[in-house]
C-alpha cells in the first residue's frame, strides 16, 4: 500500500531530527553513487538508464521530488508502451521497417551488381 510523498525511514528514524538528518545525507550519497555510475555506463557498456533508474529509487524512499519525478517517469513510459502496442501503430512500424529493407537490399543487389564481390583477403 502506499504512504504518499514523503520519506519511508522507519518511524524510530523520523522521530530524532538529527537521526533522519542523518539517514537522509546517508540516502543521498547512496542514491549519488548509483545515479553516477549509472551516467558512467551510458557510453561503456553496462544498463545505464536502468542503474540512473534504481538510484533516483533509491532517493525517492526520502525526498519527494524524486518521488514525483519516477511518477511522472512511470506514467511515460507506460502511455509509450500503450502506444507501441496500439495495432496502427505497429502496423505502420512494420511496413516502414519493411520499406527499409526493400531499399536497402535493392542498394546493396546494385551494389554488387556494379563492383561485383570481392573476399577481403583477395584485394589487391
């Protein structure tokens, strides 16, 4: 069930100020950790959006903007995926995707048909 906006520490942690102070600076640096090695694998292979991901998780247990920003970022990605199953829409998909392939199997037969085709070790 859900609480709503607002930190998830254990009531014990709520009740001192300085204790949630703490949990929250602990949360923070927890959440900064994964969310940078999250951007450090977007270019080196690794799941960079998804670890981005697991970390503002990790921040939204504490603050609410991170809390409203995985909302909004849930209910984006599940109207995308509504449209991607939408029939129109994947109907339109395949015969685009279908089109390219036309195209480019007829680039590469002249392509062949012109220069012809030649091993890689035979090129002289």
């Amino acid at each position: 069930m859900d609480r709503g906006l607002g930190s998830k520490a254990p009531e014990f942690i709520r009740k001192s100020r300085g204790l949630h102070l703490s949990w929250q600076v602990g949360v923070f640096i927890v959440g900064l950790a994964v969310v940078a090695a999250g951007v450090v694998m977007l270019p080196l292979p690794g799941p960079g959006w998804l670890v981005i991901f697991g970390g503002m998780a990790i921040w939204a247990t504490e603050f609410v903007w991170a809390q409203l920003v995985l909302r909004w970022t849930r209910r984006k990605v599940t109207e995308a995926a509504q449209r991607a199953l939408d029939p129109e829409v994947r109907r339109r998909n395949i015969v685009l995707t279908s089109v390219g392939l036309v195209i480019i199997g007829v680039l590469l037969g002249y392509y062949l048909w012109r220069f012809g085709f030649e091993m890689p070790w035979r090129i002289s």
